[in-house]
C-alpha cells in the first residue's frame, strides 16, 4: 500500500482490497455531508485522535475549563464500550454524547452522522469527536472534520510517526501531550517533531501538559483562531 499526502475530502482513499475502498467511499460521502452541515451552522469540527490513555478526555476536560465562557463547545466521544468518557466530560458543564462501538476500533461518518442531531449545530462553535484511541484505524476515515489533531503522549515513545505514518500524515497538528513527566522518560521531543515533520512537513507542533497547564493557553488561542475563521468564512 502506498501512502500519499491526501485532500481532506480523499482521506479514507486507501489503495489496497475492494471492499476497502467501497467502504471509504461511502464514508467519504457521509463526511462530506457533515462538511456541509458544519460550515452552514459554521461550527467548527476537531476530530482527536491518539493512542488509548494519551490525555484525549483530560485535555477535553482542560479546554473546556478554559474556554467555556468565550464559546460553546461541544463533544462527542467514540469508545468500544462504557459511557465514562461523556460523564467526565459533562462534568466539565458542556454537552457530551458518548458512542459505543461495541468493538469497533474507529469512528465512521455514518456514526457521527447519526448523532449529529442530538446538537443544536447553530448554537455550537466548536464540536470536538475524541476518537476510539488508537494510532490506526482512525487515520483512514474521514468525519467531515476541518481540522484532525493527534496526541502524542510522552510515555508512549518518540518513535511513533514514523510506525504510524498514516495518523501522522492525515493530521494538521501534533500535541506532544504529558510533558510534565519529560524529566522521568526516555523521549526526546526534537526526535519525535523531526520524525513527524518528515512524514508530513505541514504538521504544526505544541507541546502540551493538561496536569502543569503548558501550552493549554497556546492550543486554545489556536482553537479560537480557527473559529474565528470559520466564522468568517
Ligand atoms: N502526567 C500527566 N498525566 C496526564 C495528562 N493528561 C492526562 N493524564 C493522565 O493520563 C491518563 C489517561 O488520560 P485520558 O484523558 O483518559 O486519556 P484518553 O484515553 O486519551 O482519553 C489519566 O490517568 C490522566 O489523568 C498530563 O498532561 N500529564
Ligand atoms: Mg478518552
């Protein structure tokens, strides 16, 4: 299988099986409609993707602390099973929905598509979709998000990117998430930046903690820059 740097909207194209590819296109087809229900409500839709354990729910919980009085934000949270993430989350007062996969190791725009109703979209600036937490399934489908961002966790080694290229390739940015614990571990964040740059040279990189609170300020002053501009577009 080759990997080549995609459109947002060719994501899913993976050139391997058929049924692969019949799959990713009805995917793509479901996205693209999300794509079109976000810019009308111009609501601004992150999809979080990671490892399992790499800060997704806690960073939802920080930001969300941090930016509920400027907007209303949103999420919806993808997991093989239980409902715990949406309860941590709802506690940080905004609305969460949780998807049970009953299995399955990633979120498809037909799930996000289902759930999409639950949301008064006019009313939402910003909707985060934290991913089922892996590095692979979830980097080959598309859910009509402007913006896909990817936790790397400093306890899960620098040598990932490049293992896992295709998260690394399908992401606008890479959080170096945990670095509170960089003086205990082996992980070098230059390693780390220069391997994921030379998957993807476009990828922007904040090194963040959600336990010390560093680059919290410089992820949301992202975030509220790209709602801006959703706004205005
Ligand atoms: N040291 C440290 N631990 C964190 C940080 N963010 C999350 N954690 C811990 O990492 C574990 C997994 O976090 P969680 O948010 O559930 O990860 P998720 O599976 O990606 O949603 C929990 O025990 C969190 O308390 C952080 O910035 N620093
Ligand atoms: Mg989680």
């Amino acid at each position: 299988m080759s990997i080549e740097k995609s459109t947002k909207a060719a994501r899913g194209t993976v050139q391997c099986e058929n049924t692969n590819i019949n799959l990713l296109k009805a995917n793509d087809y479901v996205a693209d409609i999300i794509r079109n229900e976000m810019a009308k409500n111009k609501t601004l839709l992150i999809n979080i993707t990671s490892s399992a354990g790499s800060g997704k729910t806690t960073l939802m919980q920080k930001t969300a602390e941090m930016l509920k009085d400027k907007i209303t934000m949103a999420v919806m949270v993808g997991d093989l099973e239980t409902e715990r993430d949406a309860i941590r989350i709802r506690e940080s007062g905004i609305q969460a929905l949780q998807i049970v996969t009953g299995g399955i190791c990633h979120l498809e725009a037909q799930m996000i598509h289902q759930v999409l109703p639950e949301y008064k979209l006019e009313d939402i600036d910003l909707l985060f979709i934290e991913n089922v937490g892996n590095l692979v399934c979830p980097a080959s489908f598309d859910l009509g998000e402007d913006y896909r961002v990817t936790l790397m966790a400093t306890t899960e080694g620098d040598d990932k990117p490049k293992k896992y290229p295709r998260m690394f390739l399908t992401s606008d940015m890479m959080l170096v998430s945990k670095s509170d614990l960089l003086p205990y571990l082996p992980f070098s964040v230059e390693a780390v930046t220069k391997d994921a740059l030379e998957v993807n040279h476009e990828l922007e990189v904040i090194q963040i903690s959600a336990l010390n609170g560093e680059g919290i300020d410089e992820w949301c002053d992202w975030l509220l820059e790209k709602i801006q501009q959703k706004q205005n577009s």
